[in-house]
C-alpha cells in the first residue's frame, strides 16, 4: 500500500510553492505570454525556493533526496499559477536531473554543484525535433563515434533558453539508442535559429536549434564507463518515465487553475435571475471536471511513487499518467471556456490561455522532468 499524506518537509516545500504561484507567478502570466517575456526576477526568486536542490544529495551541492513525489508536487502547484512560469523556472532540471538519475559518478561531481549552489542559470536540454513523426526512441539527430569525440548532427526544436544557455544535454540516435550528450554552447557547429512561435507556452522562450558536426568529448555521453573505462551509456527510460509524470503534474495543476476559475464565475454569475452555476447543464460539468481531475491527480502521484520505489511498471503507469492528464488538461480547459461562454474567449479572462498551454501538453516531451 502507498500513502500520499506529505511529509513535513513536502508539506513545507508545496505550502511555499503555493504562495510564490499565487503571489509571483499568477499575477504576471498574462503580460508574459502577450509579451513573451518572463521577469527574471520571479525566476530568482522561484529558483531560491530550491525546489531542484531538494531533490540533489549533499555530496553534490544539494540538501535533499531524489523524489519524483515531490517533484510532481511542487510542478503541479506551480502550474497552477503559470504553466510557462512554472516550466522556465525549472529549466535546468532537464539538465540536472538525468545527470543525477543516469549520470556517471565523475559527471554529478562535476555538473551538478555548480548549478545548484549558485543562482538560476539556463542549462537546457535539446529533445523535441521539428519532424510530424517524432518519436524519442527513434531519433534524426545522430552520434557517432570518431576517435576520441562523438559528432554530432542534426536539428533540434523547442529548446528552452537555446539563445543563453552554458550548456545543453542534446539527446542524439547512436546506433540505434537515444543517448544524451553534455554539450557546451561554446562548442563549434551549434547554431541557435529563430525563436518558436507557439500556440501557448509563449511565456517559456523556446528556439531552433541545428548541430552540425559538432565534437562532444567521449566523457561526455551521459552515462557511466564499462570495466574497460569505455562510456556505456545509459538507459532512456528513467529520463522519459520522469518527463511523462512532469508534463502530466504540469497538466493537473492547470486544470485545477482552470476548475477553480470557471467554478468561482459560475457561482457569481447570474443569467436570466440565476447564478449559472445552479443550470443543471453547467453543473454537470463542472462535477465531472471536478471528478476527472481527482481521477488523474491519483494516477498521476502513483506513477511518481511507483519511479521512487523502482517498480517495474513505473514506466506504463506514467505513460498511463500522462495520457490521461493530456486528454483532461484539454477536457477541462475546453469547458472553462464554455462556461465562461463570450468572456472565455477574451483575454481580459485566462482560460483561453490555458486552453492554449493545455493543448501542447501532448506534445511537450521532455521539457519538463522530476
């Protein structure tokens, strides 16, 4: 059996989480995606919550355990303040995180403190590539080995702070395996293209990205060394089971967002001499919205507990998790905007921009983790 009742330090960090959604992240989301700008000083302040370096030991900058319980807590409770907000501030977690979970032991000493002990820094990660196909286990981007060096070609999409970060985690088809690569910026041969144009998210400053023979050194492939000092590589699943539960908590967060709000309008609005929300079609609704969200939100915790005690159904239930988050993010954003009826179609009310994010949860692999 499996409890969900939060530690005292899980109580603690969420309870903080929640007043910097409500007082920080909330109350710039419109302007940020109309202007697709984040202020910095709300990803400063989110980043000094220290919600990644709770979940990174000691040995290696951090002052916590790994728990994806914990992470998919604290992702869905950001989400409902800002989904964009959310997913930038925790940005270089797509960097830190696999390395931790996957990494060899040289590749956390060396990564992990300086990213961690200091302020927020764009570290990113490159996944997402601009084919109708894609598919993470069956990459465009290609590695290949050429003496000491892997070369790297192909174009990526989608990736977080391209245009600033220090460092990426480019995950690239070697023979046939999706493995990632630590790869410098400064690095000849990475060219940041123009910006992504989205659908929602636009708060998240997201670009293309090309690689064009570019030379990662061996030690560099994310993973550990065999018994002859050879990289190894790593396992893709742990890295794509922890993104599935990530984008599904994000999904949960801004459903409940878009629940609350749409309730609380039907409450007060009135129609014809009633509140709408006493319209047994409106009602109806919003108690399967209610129900579904609850539904998933269980699903979703399960899967992240099943990643922290290495079940070896973790994998499907996160597939699981995330399937279903993806249809309810677009089911209960969809109705907020029809209860909202001609005010959900303005952007004076959010619920369209949530519709707008909801709608790229399906599609956002990799660009949130726990």
């Amino acid at each position: 059996m499996f409890d969900f009742e939060p530690t005292d330090e899980q109580q603690m960090l969420i309870d903080w989480v929640k007043r910097f959604a409500a007082s920080d992240l909330r109350p710039m989301a419109h302007e940020a995606e109309e202007t697709g700008t984040l202020p910095r000083a709300v990803l400063d302040k989110g980043w000094e919550m220290g919600i990644l370096q709770a979940s990174i030991p000691e040995t290696y900058g951090g002052f916590g355990d790994y728990s994806a319980v914990t992470g998919a807590l604290a992702l869905e409770e950001l989400a409902y303040g800002d989904m964009a907000g959310a997913m930038a501030m925790m940005t270089p977690g797509l960097f830190a995180l696999p390395i931790l979970l996957v990494g060899s032991e040289e590749q956390k000493e060396t990564f992990l403190p300086p990213l961690v002990e200091g302020k927020w820094t764009p570290y990113s990660a490159a996944l997402l590539e601009p084919t109708f196909d894609f598919d993470p286990h069956d990459l465009k981007t290609v590695a290949v080995r050429e003496g000491e060096s892997y070369v790297l070609n192909g174009t990526k999409t989608i990736v977080p702070f391209a245009n600033e970060a220090e460092t990426f985690l480019v995950y690239a088809n070697l023979d046939g395996k999706t493995q990632g690569f630590i790869t410098p910026a400064k690095l000849s041969g990475i060219e940041v293209g123009e910006r992504n144009k989205l659908l929602g998210i636009n708060g998240l400053p997201a670009y293309k990205m090309t690689l064009t023979g570019v030379r990662v050194p061996l030690g560099n492939r994310l993973g550990r060394l065999d018994a002859h000092g050879n990289p190894a590589g790593h396992a893709f699943a742990p890295i794509l089971d922890a993104s599935r539960v990530a984008l599904a908590a994000l999904a949960v967060g801004l459903s409940r967002a878009a629940f609350d709000y749409a309730r609380d309008y039907a409450k007060d609005r009135e129609a014809f001499g009633v509140k709408i929300a006493q319209k047994q079609a409106i009602a109806f609704m919003l108690a399967e919205m209610a129900t579904d969200i609850e539904a998933t939100r269980l699903l979703v915790w399960e899967a992240a507990w099943m990643l922290d005690q290495g079940k070896p159904a973790a994998s499907k239930h996160a597939y699981l998790a995330l399937t279903g988050a993806t249809d309810l993010a677009m089911m209960v954003t969809d109705r907020a905007v029809q209860i909202l009826g001609g005010h959900g179609y303005i952007r004076e009310h959010p619920v369209e921009h949530w519709m707008r994010n909801g709608r790229g949860i399906a599609i956002l692999t990799g660009l949130a983790i726990v």
